[in-house]
C-alpha cells in the first residue's frame, strides 16, 4: 500500500531577503518545518513579505511559488510588460535598475572570492546599459497551435498547465516566445520591451496575415503545421533581417505570405526564408533563401563593419558590445610589435577589432562557418594581420601549435558559458602570454578557471559589464599578469 505523501508547507508572512541566481529570490523562514532553510521562489524582491506555496522540498533548500504579498518592498518598481510573470524573460523589471546593477556586481564578488579564492584588487563599478529597454539586435520567436493560455483568456487555470477547451481555434494559435520549463508551451507575444518596436510589428502583423488567410501554426509534438518560426535581426546602421521558417515547401503560401511582409514593411533590407521539416528548430544545416535583398546585414562598430548572416554569431546588445570590446583593448594594452591569441574568437569580432594595435592576431574558434565570417570581416575592412583556425580549442591550441605560430604576448579569452577545458589552461600556462584578458558570461565557472590560473599570474582588474538589462546576466572581463 502507497503511503500518502505528507503535503508540502504554505509559509505565511515570510520576508524576502536577497536575490539569487537565474533571477531567483531568496527566503529564510524564521519558524515552521522549514525554519533556516533556504527557499527558492521567484517574481519578488529584498524586503517583499509574501506568501510562499512550497513546491519542492530537499535536504538543504526548498522552492516555492508566491501566491500573496502581504507588503511590497520599497525597492520595488513595477513591470512594464504585460507579459511579466507568464513569460520567462526579464525576471528583474521589478528591480530599479540601479538596485540590478548592485546584484550584478556582488554576483561577479561572491563568486571571484568563495569560488576563486585568489588575491584580488578592487572590483571596478559596473558598466551599466545606457538602454535599458529594446537593446537586443536579435530575437527569434515561435508559431505555436497550442498556445499558453492566460488566466484572462481561460477565466481561471486550475492545473497550471494551460487548457484548449471551448475556445475558437484561432485562439489558440500563437506566436512568441517559449514559457519557461515548458519546451512546447508558447506564450503569445504582444509588446515586447527587448527588441525595436518594428520587431513587434513585423510578428503581430505575420500573425494577422496567418489568421486572416488560414494558415496553420507548428504543432510540435505531431509535427504538422505551415508556419514554424521567425527570427528578426537589426542594426544600428539600419540593417533589418527578417527570416521566416516553414514546415514545408508550398511556394503559393511562400510566396504570398513573403511578399505581403516586404509590402507592408519596405525598410526590411533583407527577406529570407527557410524550408526546415526536420524535428528540431534549428537552421545551421539548412538551407536559406532569399526571396528580397541580400543574405546578410551590416554592424558597424567604431570604423569598423561587420558581416552578419543569419547564421552568423554577433553580441545581441550592440551598444554593450562595444563598451565590451573597448575594456578588452584597455586591458590588454596593446602594442604594435605584439603577437595576439585571442580563443573562442566567434566571428572574430574582438579580433579585428584589436588588430589595429598588435603586430597579428590569431583567432581560433570551434564552428567553421564563424571562422568563414571572421576571415570575411577581415576582408571587409581591410585586415590583413589576422589569422584563424577552426577546431576544437583543446585539439588545436596544443605545444605544436604554440611552437609553429609562436607564443603569444596576449591572450584574450571568451569561453563559452562553461569555461575553458582543462588541457587548454594547461596549454595557457604552457605558452606563459605576459597578460590575458579574460572575457566571460559566467563570473562561477571564470572564477574556476582564474584559481587554475593562480600559480602563474595575478589578477590585477576586474571589470563588469551589463548586457542584458533585467536578467541576472551579467558579463565579466579579468585582466591578468604574469608573476615575476
């Protein structure tokens, strides 16, 4: 006989006292079963008094959803997206963004000393966004038949799982970004705060078009449906990229659909679409179309342009960037007789970037295809002390490698969220680069890396950087020096 599982607590009155990672709150129940155990719960902020419906119980944590506040905190501001609390993005629009950058900042201090545990000199403020709203460059939503259904649209959600019942079959058509935990959950988007108001729109009008001309939307889990998914792209040049993904190849529907896009929104410069009737929604291994313009869009950054394709890797905050890439350069001290690696160079935009300072830049990136674009861009303006590597960074930045090309007087570095493997610090220490710049979007794993580090250089700046406003996401450059 199955023993009836004990229900799990509702804890009343209980204060929110810090803001923790992934844009989660922190509580510590004063009283009760679960008095001094940390709980998890998200929505609130420090000094929010809430209600809190535990949903998952372990050893040494808890998680919980709020289901009432008793009192809001003073450092509290309110959401201006209608979507805030459904959508999983921007889980911090409830913060004044002085008080995000405060977080951001003792995020990149708790980790560098309790991971780290290193010698480290004063951490520099905070670069902050000068936009705080429609920042990004790039957004790619969904076409979803079973769309998530609001409590406005559903009356009330018993199972917090959505419901399709009763409702016209337009209404349940959608199209937008995934809800959080729910890989085939669809919240339709109206305004969103992240991209330029023509990214809005462009998908609302897409939509309209569907709706008045019948055309079907992505069933994921059956795997029918016309209209899969769209991506937009723009630059601060004017560059404005729209690629419409399909399920299948109708050139009527095709056809009509695109050229009532480029009628209705002449400043798209280029118009693509994709065919792509595999399982997944990924588009690197297909093939794109151009229907108007050409298949790429430019950035430019300094005097600089980059080349981006819809494949192509680029910051998705181009004004961030570039406060980026000039901390970079300041950190790295260039001059012109020195010889540059710079790891995990994307599509090298750091490396052109420096390039104008140094004597050569080497780039070494693991997607061939960003390696094409990195050498591309070099073309494009003019480079012509670059060189680039594709390949597995531990495969190919090895002793044979460091002897063929030389070893480096800098090192920049930007690993993925990860960090770097180990044989390549290996391989760092190997070349002993008077001075590494360590750029990354994960200050734990970074941290890591810099006590592997510890034996042969000093961490001598710390410089964080904010790329994406009201997440916790933040961006860390270490700059490091070779010990006498």
């Amino acid at each position: 006989m199955t023993k009836n599982k004990k229900p799990l607590p509702l804890l009343e009155n209980v204060r929110i006292i810090d803001a923790a990672a992934e844009g989660k709150a922190i509580a510590l129940p004063p009283e009760g079963e679960l008095k001094g155990v940390v709980v998890f719960t998200q929505f609130a902020v420090p000094d929010d008094v809430v209600d809190i419906q535990v949903f998952k119980k372990k050893k040494n944590f808890a998680e919980g959803r709020v289901v009432k506040f008793r009192e809001y905190s003073k450092n509290r501001c309110d959401a201006p997206c209608e979507h805030f609390g459904v959508c999983g993005g921007c889980k911090w629009q409830i913060l004044p963004y002085g008080e995000q950058l405060r977080y951001k900042q003792q995020q990149v201090i708790d980790n560098l000393t309790r991971i780290g545990k290193i010698e480290l000199p004063e951490i520099q403020q905070i670069i902050g966004a000068k936009d705080i709203y429609f920042y990004r460059n790039k957004l790619e939503f969904t076409f979803s038949n079973k769309k998530w259904l609001t409590e406005k649209e559903m009356n009330t959600v018993a199972d917090n799982e959505g419901g399709h019942t009763n409702l016209p079959l337009q209404n349940m058509n959608g199209v937008g970004l995934h809800v959080q935990g729910k890989f085939d959950k669809v919240l339709d988007i109206n305004k969103c705060w992240l991209q330029d108001d023509i990214s809005n729109q462009i998908r609302n009008e897409i939509r309209r078009y569907a709706f008045d001309n019948n055309l079907t939307f992505f069933d994921l889990r059956k795997q029918e449906g016309f209209l899969r998914t769209l991506m937009i792209r723009n630059t601060t040049i004017g560059g404005l990229m729209v690629v419409v993904v399909f399920f299948y190849d109708d050139k009527t529907l095709i056809n009509n659909a695109l050229t009532h896009i480029k009628k209705t929104f002449p400043q798209i410069t280029s118009l693509l679409y994709v065919v792509n009737s595999k399982c997944n929604d990924t588009i690197t291994d297909q093939k794109i179309n151009i229907f108007y313009g050409k298949d790429h869009i430019f950035e430019q950054m300094e005097n600089l342009r980059f080349k981006i394709g819809v494949k192509s890797f680029y910051q998705t905050n181009s004004q961030q960037a570039y406060e980026l890439y000039k901390v970079v350069q300041n950190f790295a001290e260039l001059t012109e007789n020195q010889l540059v690696y710079d790891l995990y160079t994307g599509t090298g935009t750091i490396a052109n970037f420096v390039a104008k300072s140094a004597k050569k830049v080497i780039g070494i990136e693991y997607v061939p295809e960003a390696i094409d674009d990195a050498r591309e861009n070099s073309e494009i303006n003019g480079i012509t002390n670059t060189l680039f590597f594709a390949g597995d960074m531990k495969n190919v930045l090895t002793r044979s490698f460091l002897e063929q090309y030389g070893k480096p007087d800098v090192i920049i570095t930007d690993p993925p969220r990860a960090g770097m493997h180990e044989d390549v610090i290996k391989a760092i220490l190997f070349a002993e680069p008077q001075k590494i710049v360590y750029v990354s979007c994960n200050p734990a794993t970074q941290a890591r890396d810099l006590q592997l580090l510890n034996d042969k250089y000093k961490v001598t700046a710390v410089q964080p950087v904010d790329m994406f406003p009201h997440t916790h996401h933040v961006e860390n450059v270490v700059k490091l020096e070779i010990k006498n």
